[in-house]
C-alpha cells in the first residue's frame, strides 16, 4: 500500500501561513489542477481510492480539485493542518513584523508557543500521533490513499520515517508546492518524489561553517578571483560575519550536497532596513546553472518578509559578477564610489 503526501498549491506569500484561511493565488490553483490532470493520467497505476486533507482552505482547495478530477471525494482532517501559529495567522508580514518583531517558526525554543498557537514540539507530536494512528488504519485499506496536507507536516513525516532527530530550526526536506512525496507502507520508505523542487534552502547557523568554508576556499581560490584562503581563515571570516546581531544567511543544497551560499547583514536606514550582501558564492561547476538566480530570489523573498526595504553589495566592475547582479534587478550607483585604505603590511 502507499501514501501520496501533497503540499498544497501556491498561497500569498504576503502574509503569514500556519492556520490562515486564506486559499490559493491563482498560480497555486494552476499547480493543482495541473497535478490533478498527472493523477488523472496515471489512475489506474496509482489506484487512489481515497483523498485526505487538512482543512485549512489552502490545501482544502487543493484536493477538492485533485477530487474533482478522480471523481472522488475528500475528507478532511484538522490534525493534518500547519502549525498552530496563533496570533499571525493570516497577518499581513508588514503588521506581525511590527507586532511580533523577530519572531518566527525558527526562533521558537522547542516548547515556547506562539501567541494562542502552540508550540514546536506540540506541533510535532501531534503529527507524530496521527501519522502512527493513520498507519494502523492503513494495514486494513481497499487501495492507495492521496493526503494533501502542508510543508511542515511532510518534513515531520520524512523525520519520522528516517528515524532522523527534528527540530523547527533546521528544514532538511525540500517541500514544494504541490509536490508529492510517496510512502511504500510495507517497506517504510519514501519511494519516490516527484514535482518535486529540485533546490533546497536553509537558513546558516554554525553548524553549516565547516562545509561552506570548505566551498568558500574551492570557489575563490579558482579563477576568476585566484585567492589564497585557507579553511581556518576562510571559517574565520564566515564565523565573524555570522556572529553579528543582524546577520543573515542561506545556503542552497542540490541533491544533498551544498552548492552555494550567501551571507550578509541588516542595518537601518532612514526609510527602512537594509541588507547588505557580504559574501555570495556558488560551486564552480555549478556556476551557469541558474542556482545562483534561484539562491537570489530565495534570499530576496525572506528578506521581504523580514521587513527589509533595499539590498546593496560591493563587487568587481565590468566583470561577469557584475552582470550577474544586473540580471538580478541591481543597479549600479553612479553617485557612489567605493574606497579603502591599507594601513598594514
């Protein structure tokens, strides 16, 4: 028997997730109608004969349409819904930004809750205990059973399934929109993926320094730059940035394996906060691909949730960096220049 774990289509990403009754964008509401088109071509070899859903209106939505398409109906279950976020549901970023300044799904200690919501390890074992209470259920089931639920509560169920520690601060599995991860019941597994993002984010703490100095020293002590780092100052120099009150980072991942990375930090300015871009690389042989487009519009989008109104960088000029960050909507400041100062050998 399987299990074929849905995330739901695209949302708004303006405004905060967990229990918002808020439905789907009309690009989400394509992704699902386009996946539901896929599971009507592969009915007979799937043998859905049963869907399952949240009932938060996003993924409800979802599966009414992946119903609609199979011709069967959906029963929707709450314990399958996102964390409890309280408060934020539904809030605009900007108001829960200036209402709950730093606080986020990441910055929760294990047992501390959100205002009227609940916490992480709530969050957890409540999908802990429908996912075993479902497996039961299964041993008995006429076919294959297609759940839509939500990223968090797919990640759960990977870690459970692993047997790998979790914790809301580190998001090991990438989740997309309206991708589908496949649970081989008998041979507890996750068999296949598909529609699945091929990129997958996570937000630097130190546990990542070891792995992006070593990255750090490949890229930049290759062409074009041909610098002279080592792994003890290149972890140096990623550690001091790390360690600033207002720094923010991202490493990207591709098949498991860390493929670039940027790290900055956020100062204020008279019209909003600021981020500045310290340090942006990506893998040698990875360059040319689009990962580095992708890590940007990653980074871009966080930082917008994060309040942050302007991104700056410093960079070579009149060289493929330069055009790099063109690409990316940068424009080059005619009114400012950049200077330094040696005052040591």
């Amino acid at each position: 028997m399987r299990i074929f774990f849905v995330r739901h289509g695209k949302d708004d990403e303006n405004f905060r997730g967990g229990w918002s009754s808020l439905g789907l964008v009309p690009e989400g509401v394509e992704q699902a109608k386009q996946l539901a088109r896929y599971f009507s071509e592969k009915r007979v070899e799937y043998g859905i004969t049963k869907i399952i859903s949240s009932d938060l209106p996003r993924a409800k939505e979802t599966a009414e349409l992946l119903a609609k398409e199979l011709g069967l109906t959906v029963v929707s279950e709450e314990r399958l819904r996102e964390a409890d976020n309280g408060k934020l549901a539904g809030m605009p970023n900007e108001e829960a930004l200036e209402k709950y300044p730093g606080l986020f799904w990441s910055t929760l200690k294990p047992d501390e809750c959100y205002p009227n919501g609940e916490s992480p390890m709530q969050f957890f074992s409540r999908i802990k205990e429908w996912f075993e209470m479902f497996l039961k259920e299964c041993k008995d089931a006429d076919g294959n059973v297609l759940v839509v639920t939500h990223g968090g509560v797919i990640n759960v169920v990977y870690h459970l399934v692993r047997n790998l520690e979790w914790s809301n601060t580190k998001k090991s599995v990438s989740v997309g929109n309206c991708s589908v991860h496949v649970l081989d019941v008998e041979r507890m597994e996750i068999c296949e993926e598909f529609m699945k993002e091929e990129l997958c984010y996570e937000e630097i703490t130190e546990s990542h320094l070891d792995e992006l100095a070593r990255l750090y020293v490949d890229t930049f002590n290759a062409a074009p730059w041909n610098d002279e780092w080592t792994f003890e100052t290149a972890r140096k120099r990623l550690y001091m940035m790390l360690h600033t009150e207002v720094s923010f980072g991202l490493c990207v991942y591709h098949e498991g394996q860390i493929c670039g990375a940027v790290l900055g930090a956020t100062e204020q300015f008279y019209d909003g906060p600021m981020f500045e871009v310290k340090e942006y690389w990506v893998k040698n042989e990875m360059r040319g691909k689009g990962i580095g487009s992708k890590l940007f519009a990653e980074m871009e989008r966080r930082l917008r949730l994060l309040g942050v109104k302007n991104i700056i960088l410093i960079t070579a000029k009149g060289d493929a960096t330069e055009h790099f960050y063109h690409k990316q909507g940068m424009g080059t400041d005619p009114d400012m220049v950049f200077m330094s100062k040696r005052i040591g050998d």
